[in-house]
C-alpha cells in the first residue's frame, strides 16, 4: 500500500470511531452496527458512522466516552438538501441544490470547504452531479445554468464545459483517471430527445455525443448518472429503461442489464450510480430504500439497506453514492440530510 494510503487509512478510522457514537441515540451497549448480508452468512460491509451536522465531521468538545456513549454534539446541519457524493484521495464531496454549493469534506484533516458560493465565473446554480479525476480536478454539473463547472484541488474556478445550447439538462459528469475523458450525462426532458452523453476532452473542447432517446442498444431514457472504470469503460444509469449501460471510451456499446420490478436484482425507481476497484457496480433505488451490488457484468451479489426510519443502515431517499479507492462506501439520503459511511470488508 502506497505510503500516502496509509496515512489516510489510519486518519479515516480515527474520524470513523468519532462518528459511531454521533449515528444513535442508543447506548453503546444497546447499539449493534448494522451488517450486510445478515449472519449466518459472513459479513461483507459494515455500518461505520453518519455525517450530519458540522460537529460530527469535525469533532466535538465532548470526551470520548461520551461519544461512544451516544452523546450525540450540537451543531449546524452539513447539508440542506443533498444530490450526490464523489470521493478520492482523502476528499469528499457533496453537492447541495438548496445551499448552492459543493461542500468540500477533508478527511484527515477534519476540515470543510464550500466550493461555487462566493459568485463570479464559479458561482454554482443548482449544482447536481460531482466527479473527481485523478489529478485532483472537481467537475460540477450545474442543472440550471446547464453547464459543467471545473475547479482546481483547493476549489478554484477553473473553466466552464458546455452551455445551454448544447446541454438540455445535464444531472451528472464522470471523468477518467487522467482527466482526458469528460462525460456529461444529459437526462433531457419528458419532450426532449436529448437524452444522451456529451463528451469532452481536458481541455473542455466538445468531442461527440453518445446516443439518443430510445430503449435500443446504445440509446437512452432519462439517464441520471455515469461512472468511469480504470480501464476507461463508461458506465451510464439508463434509468427510465431500467438498466445500466457500458460502454468503450469511444462511446461504442459494450453491454446492458436490468429491468424494471419489485424483486431483487430489479430497478424501480434507480438513482444513484458508482464503481468499486474490484470492479463492482453500486446502483442505489429510492423504491427500495438501499442500494444493490453487481458484478461488472450485471450479476447480483447482494443489496445493503431498508426503506425505514432516520436511523442507521435505514433509507427514505437514498440519492448519491461513492466508493473511495480504500473500499469505504458514501451514501446520501435527502430526506433525512445525511451521508452514511459504510466499510466494505
């Protein structure tokens, strides 16, 4: 494990065992992390902790045992209405379409940042989608200006990808590890047939488009959200079609799966979209309440999380995921404004 790795292992399970005593009002004691899949079966991922408030990421004044007690501290709310999470190297980022920013989470240092609130060529709108590429570089897909702001690592304005005469309604952008590839996932309208992919190259020249409204190969129905994996292959949550969508870094069509229903393995109202390094697919649904993992090639390997109440491992309207390069799983729920983080075993 690379050296820096390390160092963000450690500083994350240190900001993690603050956080479980932040996520319940139960006593230690009383208190048993939810696990997934349930026992017998052996234990894959694990309830960690919840983001909810300022004091929850950054630490409070109380002891440590009253934390691990349950003691929840006082503090403002982190979010108002979170959209999505991306993750890297130590960084989180949440998007906000009611506070109009992106709230930048520095793991190991404990510390936040807001990025597209201070107005000028930066300034965010309704900021949806978040992606970080591999030299740092945040991507922001603004709904409303229907444009991708691009920011440095420290939160600086960059360029703008895009405009309204090319975007219709762009709800999320992904981007390779060097930063070469931009995708734009344009949802369009009901009456729209923008309903596609617009790619972009680094340097925020426009390239192509991939697809058009429809249900064949390669085509799409309100698509929401994109993920790119370490070999370049593009995978697109092809929601009103019920299915996921790869493709090549080209944009030629590789594969698809799934189908709209109530059973496992099922799509009903899809959302959220994210990959893994060991190449597994995470696809939340706020029909269900939680979020399935398949195999890259669409195979079900197990579903984590309940429709329920505000409490851990327990959705309303589970939005946004991310899954860092450590393993760690990042899932937003808008109803109850909370980020939970879950380790992946």
């Amino acid at each position: 494990m690379r050296r820096e790795n390390i160092f963000y292992v450690v500083m994350l399970a240190f900001l993690l065992a603050g956080l479980s005593g932040c996520a319940t009002s139960e006593k230690a004691s009383e208190f048993e992390r939810p696990v997934w899949p349930k026992p017998p079966e052996t234990a894959r991922y694990e309830y960690s902790g919840t983001l909810r408030t300022d004091l929850s990421f950054t630490g409070d004044k109380s002891s440590f045992t009253e934390r691990m007690a349950g003691v929840a501290p006082e503090g403002e709310p982190l979010f108002a209405k979170p959209y999505d999470v991306a993750s890297r190297g130590g960084v989180l980022l949440v998007s906000d379409t009611v506070q109009r920013v992106v709230h930048m989470l520095i793991l190991p240092t404990r510390s936040i940042f807001r990025i597209g609130g201070l107005g000028g060529d930066g300034a965010l709108t309704k900021p949806v989608g978040v992606a970080i590429d591999g030299n740092g570089r945040i991507y922001v897909a603004d709904v409303t200006a229907r444009d991708v702001k691009v920011y440095g690592m420290n939160g600086h304005y960059l360029m703008t990808l895009g405009n309204p005469e090319l975007l219709v309604r762009p709800t999320d952008v992904a981007v390779n590890d060097e930063g070469t590839r931009v995708y734009v996932v344009d949802t369009g309208g009901i009456e729209s047939r923008s309903h596609q992919i617009q790619v972009f190259d680094g340097e925020g020249d426009f390239i192509k488009t991939i697809g058009t409204r429809g249900s064949g190969e390669g085509e799409f129905n309100l698509p929401v959200q994109a993920a790119v994996n370490a070999d370049g292959e593009l995978y697109v949550l092809d929601a009103g079609n019920f299915r996921v969508q790869v493709f090549d870094a080209d944009g030629l069509f590789l594969r698809a799966w799934g189908k709209a229903g109530r059973n496992m393995g099922d799509f009903a109202r899809p959302r959220g979209l994210a990959l893994d390094s060991d190449g597994l697919v995470y696809v939340t649904d706020t029909a269900f309440g939680n979020f399935q993992v398949f195999r890259g090639d669409g195979q079900l390997m197990l579903s984590v999380g309940k429709s329920g109440a505000n409490v851990p491992g327990e959705y309303s309207l589970p939005a946004g995921i991310a899954v860092d390069e450590l393993g760690w799983v990042y899932i937003l729920d808008q109803r109850y404004n909370k980020l939970d983080v879950i380790k992946k075993l």
